[in-house]
C-alpha cells in the first residue's frame, strides 16, 4: 500500500469516528444542545481536528443521512431486482424494506426527516448537498420504478410514478415522525409498526386498478 492510500485510509478512519462519536453526543444531548467541543471530547480529539473534516455542526449532523441513505437504495435495488415478485408483491415487499431501514437506525433516519424539512441543508458544503440530493434522487427513482412497472403492467392506476414515490415517501416519513413525537410523550405507548402497516394498506388500495 502507497502512501497516498495510507493517507486516504486514515482519514476515511478519522472521519468514521467522529460521525460514531457525533451520533452518540446528538442522542444523549439532542442536536440543539451538542457543540463540536462535546463531539471532539467524545471522539478523543481537539476541536480544530473536526473542522478539518466537516466545516460546522450542521455538516456533520446531516453526513449522519448518507449511511442510512446507501443502505436504503441496497433495500429498494433488491426488492425492485426481484423478478419473481409481481406489482403488488413488490409493493408489499417495499413497505416492509421501508420498515427494515427505520430499525437498521431510528434515530439516524429522524434526523434525516427533520433535516430533509430545516434551514440546515442551506448551512451545508456543496458537495455534500449534492452527495445528500443524488442518493435521496436514486431512491425515489428506484420506488418509482416500482410503481412503473405496476402501471405498465394495469395492475396500478395511470399517474404520474415520481408522484406516486413522492407520496408513498410523505406517508412513510409523516408516520414515522408524529408516531416518535407521540413515544416522546408516552414512552410506554409504540404503535409504529402497526400503525405503517395500515397507512401502506390504505395506500396499496388507492393504488390498484379499479
């Protein structure tokens, strides 16, 4: 190994463990709360080390998306991938991939909706906007693909798919934000799950062919 890869390699390591460490400051103290001082103590670092790899708190907060990101377009690639699976199959295959990705990270994909809907995207370097667009633009396609083939096929009723995605993607989102927002309340209370499962329902007969 060269050392322009030693140096790539290690950095790529650094950068990993800040966001660890970030992740654990934004769910003890919440994003408000948290300075770059509490995630540098976390990650064992100065504070100027951190502003090498992310310009301000809000950059860092929202890199916390790309993970959650990738590993959502891996889910959907593989349920829109499946040939064996006709539309709706599909479309009952994607509401539970859509489960699986809230609980690979709930606090993660949260704070990707609340970012998705704040003032922090402005705050944030160009290319790391550009890097959060195109994935959230691969998924939407790949949902969308999903409904396409359902129109092509007249199992779906004829409208537009990006429309469609856009819908499906406000549905899953809103649930998952006022079901957490009503945990904070009364922790002892989770609907979530159940709660997805009769809004994709709904969804899924609005969606079929009379």
């Amino acid at each position: 190994m060269g050392i322009r890869e030693r140096k790539e390699r290690e950095r790529e390591r650094r950068r990993q463990q800040i966001i660890v460490a970030a992740k654990r400051v934004f769910s003890d103290k919440g994003f408000n709360k948290s300075t770059m001082e509490d995630i540098a103590k976390e990650a064992e670092l100065s504070p100027g080390t951190l502003y090498l790899y992310f310009k301000n708190k809000d950059e860092l907060y929202a890199s916390l998306s790309l993970r959650i990101l990738q590993y959502l377009i891996i889910r959907l690639e593989h349920v829109n991938g499946n040939n064996e699976m006709d539309p709706i199959q599909k479309v009952e295959a994607l509401n539970e991939a859509m489960f699986d990705v809230y609980e690979f990270d709930p606090l993660i994909i949260i704070n990707m909706f609340h970012l998705q809907s704040s003032e922090t995207l402005k705050n944030l370097s160009d290319e790391l906007l550009r890097e959060i667009e195109d994935l959230s633009r691969k998924s939407l396609g790949v949902i969308a693909g999903i409904f396409q083939e359902g129109i092509d096929k007249g199992v779906f009723i004829d409208e537009h798919p990006i429309a469609l995605a856009d819908i499906f993607w406000s549905l899953f989102s809103g649930v998952i934000l006022w079901e957490s927002s009503k945990s904070i309340i009364n922790g002892n209370k989770d609907y979530l799950r159940d709660t997805l499962k009769i809004a994709f329902e709904v969804f899924v007969r609005g969606l079929k062919k009379a």
